[in-house]
C-alpha cells in the first residue's frame, strides 16, 4: 500500500522532545520555541515570526491585528481550505470569493478589482501547492485601495516569489506545519509579521492579551492585560520536534524535490499528449514540492483513475470543496462574478502521494500505474 501521506519523522526529534522535558519547560517559549522563530525569521527575512499553534490560528490573528470588524468584506479564492474563510468570519466579516487561475490553480489577480467595495478591509492570497500567486500586482491593488493583505502561506515553507520568501511579502504570512504539511509539528503553524511596528501587538495578543513577553525580556517589571487576545502559543514539546525539521530544512526540501521532478519527467509524456495536466511553476516562483497533482479530462476520469490507483493499492486524494457551494460559504461569503475555473479545475484535480522519505521505487510505481490507465 502506498499512502498519501506519511508524517514526518526525523531521528534527532527524539533527543530534543526529551531535551524539552529535561529543561522542565514544556509550555510555550521555551528554547526550542526561540529557535524555531529565529529560524523563520531568518528565512523569510521578516523581523518577526511567531510559532503559533496552527496556521488556522495564525490568521486568526492576523484578522485580530488587520481589525476586521463585523460587517467588512475579505477577498480571497473559493479554492481554498475553510481554516482561511474561518478566521476571517469569526470576527463577522463576509468572504467574498474570486475565480481561480486554471494554470496554478491560485487566484486570479486580474479579478481583484472587480471585488473590492466600500467594505473591503483585506485580501487574502493563498499560495496553492507552495506556488506563489502573483503578489507583485495583489500588492499593487491593495496599497491603491489601502487594503491589507494576508497572505495564506500555509503550504508556502521555503516557497520564493521573486526570491522573497512567501508569506513575507503581505502585511501578513501565515505558515502550517501541521501533519501534512513539508514540515510539522503535528498541529502548528506560525504567523510572519512584516512591520515592525505590528511586532509587539502580534505578542500580545498571543499571550493572551498581556505583555507577558515584554516582561520576560525585562523590558517591563511587572505584566498585565492590555488587549483582547487568546492563547496561540504552542508547547515546547512541538516546537522541539519541529526544530529537529528546520535543522536540516534543506536536505527536506531537496528529498520531496527528487520525488517531484520524477513525477514531472515520469508523466511529460502523458501531458505531451495531451491526456493529462501537469502543474505549472511561473518563472517567478520557486516551489517546494508540497504537492504533485495532475488533472484528468473531467470528474468522470478522475474518479475513474482513484478508483483504478487504489486496486494497485495507490492512495490518492482530491480537495477541495470549493467554499461557496458548502453550507457555511452560503452563509458567510458570496462569488464575485462567473464561477469559470474553480469548480471545474477542482473537480479534474488529483494528488498524488508524496512525502519525506518516500521510495524512489514508490513513485515510478505511481507513475507506471497511471501510465497503464491511460493506455489501457
Ligand atoms: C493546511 C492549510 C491550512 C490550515 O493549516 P492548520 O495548521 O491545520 O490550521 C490553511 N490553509 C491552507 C491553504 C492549508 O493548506
């Protein structure tokens, strides 16, 4: 059997989670917590990221610090995970959803424009498959229209645009290192905040709405409530298996790239032919190998095709729903415009296994699968 995903597991995690319960501190940072930031904000060349306890939570606050309000309006794709709805309309804002680009399957910048009204307070890019949208124009759209923009990173680690890291390049990033993400902490994920000035309120309204880390720096001698907040901060246990990831974040990367550039030569000839769709990687960007996927003709073929890899015992997988035909979409968000691209694209879309470690012989197993279903 072939999984989809396997979680990754890198040896060196095992000293440090017992180094974490050897320092007696295992709530939030602690040492590992202070490595892993640095880390972050050392690749991504943003003078602050904070480790938070899921990507779903870091856009929860960054929605707190951008001040959405009851009745403000987010832009944003309807092609997306519901974590980057959730935060917005938590705080009673409305999601207004955009089409998608077929070609990267990320929003479609060119409909920006056509959504923003007197109520727009943000936009919220998400970097699909770790494929950068084209931020250079999103960036442009939203200083015109004083617009903040969140950037939805959660599969961008070690994702460029331009050579600027993803989620550095918004008012705000948000990256997830849960389970299934290139690297994980289980449940977790961190927030990238881009202006200095937005660096301390970001602290305080993690820990909880006090300025318990001005008063751990000795900048203050006592703490106390200032703000609204909640507790996003995550255990040192996480972050301590996490570090053991970002020590060797390179050799990582260049692990799923291996089994990502067999996929694409392995399958070209498929796409050449024109039975397939590879992804496509616009020369600004430089990905991750977060995902391979390909698309099938239709609906139809692909469930056809998963049907067919899992009698070879090939796990394959499919998402999403786009977020403007589920119940809660309905309720909190309306599409702007003509739904060309996402619900079709969505519906041809299908991952394929890859993860840390996985076989070479594994891939070119997936890869002989779907060649046979082709030419059958
Ligand atoms: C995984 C993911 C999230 C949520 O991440 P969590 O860390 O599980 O909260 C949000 N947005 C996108 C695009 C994702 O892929």
């Amino acid at each position: 059997m072939i999984n989809f995903n396997e979680p990754i597991m890198v040896e060196k995690a095992f000293d440090y989670v017992r180094e974490a319960i050897n320092n007696k501190k295992l709530s939030g940072d602690g040492e590992f917590t202070k490595r892993c930031n640095f880390w972050l904000e050392k690749w991504s060349g943003a003078p602050k990221v904070l480790l938070t306890t899921s990507c779903t939570h870091a856009t929860e606050m960054a929605a707190i610090l951008a001040d959405i309000k009851p009745g403000d309006e987010v832009i944003m794709p309807a092609y997306t995970f519901v974590s980057t709805a959730d935060a917005f309309v938590l705080r009673g804002a409305k999601a207004k959803f955009v089409d998608i680009r077929p070609d990267t399957m990320n929003m479609d910048e060119k409909l920006i424009e056509e959504a923003i009204t007197e109520k727009t307070k943000a936009i919220v890019p998400v970097h699909y498959a770790g494929v950068a949208c084209e931020m250079d124009t999103i960036m442009e759209i939203a200083k015109k229209h004083n617009l903040r923009v969140i950037e939805d990173a959660a599969q961008g680690v070690m994702s460029t645009y331009k050579g600027r890291a993803l989620g550095s390049i918004g008012d705000y990033g948000c990256y997830s290192f849960h389970e299934t993400k290139n690297y994980s902490m289980g449940e977790g994920g961190a927030l990238v905040i881009r202006d200095k000035d937005n660096c301390e309120m970001a602290e305080i309204v993690r820990e909880k709405g006090t300025n318990r880390s001005k008063f751990f720096r000795g900048q203050i001698d006592k703490y106390t409530w200032v703000e609204a907040g909640s507790s996003y901060l995550p255990s040192e246990l996480n972050a301590a298996y996490l570090w053991a990831q970002l020590e060797i974040a390179d050799n990582i990367f260049n692990n799923r790239m291996e089994s990502w550039n067999l996929y694409w030569e392995g399958l070209r000839g498929l796409s050449e032919s024109g039975k397939i769709q590879l992804p496509f990687i616009p020369n600004e960007c430089n990905h991750n190998a977060h995902m391979f996927y390909i698309k099938a003709k239709d609906l139809d073929e692909r469930t056809k095709l998963i049907s067919y890899l899992k009698s070879k015992g090939i796990n394959s997988v499919f998402h999403y729903i786009p977020l403007h035909t589920a119940p809660a979409g309905k309720r909190y968000g309306e599409f702007v415009g003509e739904d060309v691209y996402t619900t079709k694209e969505s519906e041809r879309l299908l991952r394929l296994p890859l993860y840390y470690g996985m076989k070479k012989i594994d891939v070119e197993r997936v890869i002989d699968a779907i060649m046979e279903f082709y030419t059958k």
